[in-house]
C-alpha cells in the first residue's frame, strides 16, 4: 500500500562459523521511498562488509513490513586472501640445523586474543612455527613472539612457505623463504706426508741399449 513502512535486518545462515556477524557485515542505512505507480515503493540500504580474514558466508536481508509483510533476500559474501604482510627471509647455517626467526604480533583490541599459527598447505617441510597456539598480546604491548624455523636437509636449494596467523576475526600472512647452505668441496690437508724419491733413483735413466753397443764395439776385432 502507499502508507508501507519497513525495517531491515541481516541475519546470518552460515553455522560454520564463530565470527561476530555485527563486526563482520553492518547495516548503515534502510530508507523507502514512494514512486509511481501508487503502492510501489524504492527500498535503499547501505551494507558494509569488513572481512578481517578470507570467509565466504550466506546472510538474508529480511525486510519487514509495518503491514505484517515480510521478505527476505539470500545473498552471499565473500572475501578473498589479502596481499602478504611481510617476507621473510631465513638464510640456514647449515644442514640439519635449525635458523629461527621471530616476528611479534599484538591483538587488535585492548585484551588478549586467541590465535592459531600454521605454514599454509603446499609450503616446504623444512619449514616448521612454534608456538602453534596461544594468545596474542593486547594492544601497547610487546607483543607474542611467533618463531619460523628452518632446517634444510639439502645443499643449493631455495625452500618456500607461507605462514599464516588467525584470531577469530583477524588473520596475517608472510611469505617465507629458506635459502639452504652452498656446497663448496672439501679441501684438507694429507696426514701423512707423500714419500719422496731417493737419491738413488732420482738421476737420469740409464740407456742400455747404448751401453750394449758399446760392448759390442769392443769386442769387435
């Protein structure tokens, strides 16, 4: 009817996941507005959708009439991984050997959060992250330390991972590269000193096909 009043609202369909759906997509503005022909109404909303991590998540927009109508509107969000925060570049000291590097990471909030650390599927396994779980630090803090370690079990090769660090509502990304020792060949010295020749067998070679004929020649008459 031309008097139609209606409220909007953003609910989720998705269990699957623990974010705060207030955070992760608000509604900032429902209005209507009459055109013609009479009894059709413009309904406008503004929705503002602030992923702090990849998800992909159905909502319904359900808009209630003043009349006892109601309606609703499946639609899907989602949001793809963001660029890498960082790279980080871990040169071995050798093989079999662990080189670890730390980086420090604080909560976004004034409290501690939980947070889970792994190296992202299809990353070398010369690559480990410790400690896995735990709390990030609040905000204005030192921050939780979060260790990368590598350990290259061959010469002259360039090892790739990617470490990912998620809360609940937040994620961070490093691409990381291990760079395995050079190989450079052995150079030792003998134990025990080559022989030398004697004197005796260091002089010129004796001709004896010479000395034969010179045998020969004496006995000749």
């Amino acid at each position: 009817s031309s008097g139609i009043n209606a409220e909007c609202g953003v609910s989720t369909q998705s269990t699957g996941f623990s974010l705060d759906d207030n955070s992760l997509l608000s509604l900032q503005h429902c209005s209507t507005s009459q055109i013609s022909p009479p009894g059709l109404v413009i309904l406008t909303f503004n929705l503002v959708f602030s992923p702090g991590k990849p998800v992909r998540k159905t909502v319904n927009l359900t808009v209630d009439s003043s009349e006892g109508g109601q309606w609703v509107f499946p639609f899907t969000v989602t949001s793809t991984p963001a660029t890498p925060d960082d790279n980080i570049v871990i040169r071995a000291s050798g093989l079999h050997k662990d080189s670890v590097i730390g980086i420090r990471l604080n909560s976004l909030t004034n409290s501690a959060e939980p947070y889970r650390a792994y190296m992202e599927q299809g990353s070398d396994s010369d690559f480990r992250v410790y400690p896995e779980e735990g709390d990030l630090l609040p905000m204005g803090t030192e921050g939780t330390l979060i260790c990368v370690a590598y350990k290259p079990t061959l010469y002259g090769k360039i090892h790739n991972g990617k470490l990912i660090v998620q809360t609940a509502t937040n994620e961070w990304s490093y691409e990381v590269q291990g760079q395995s020792p050079s190989f450079s060949v052995p150079v030792g010295i003998a134990t025990t000193p080559l022989r030398q020749p004697s004197n005796a067998s260091a002089g010129t070679r004796k001709n004896f096909i010479r000395q034969n004929m010179r045998k020969i020649a004496q006995k000749t008459p």
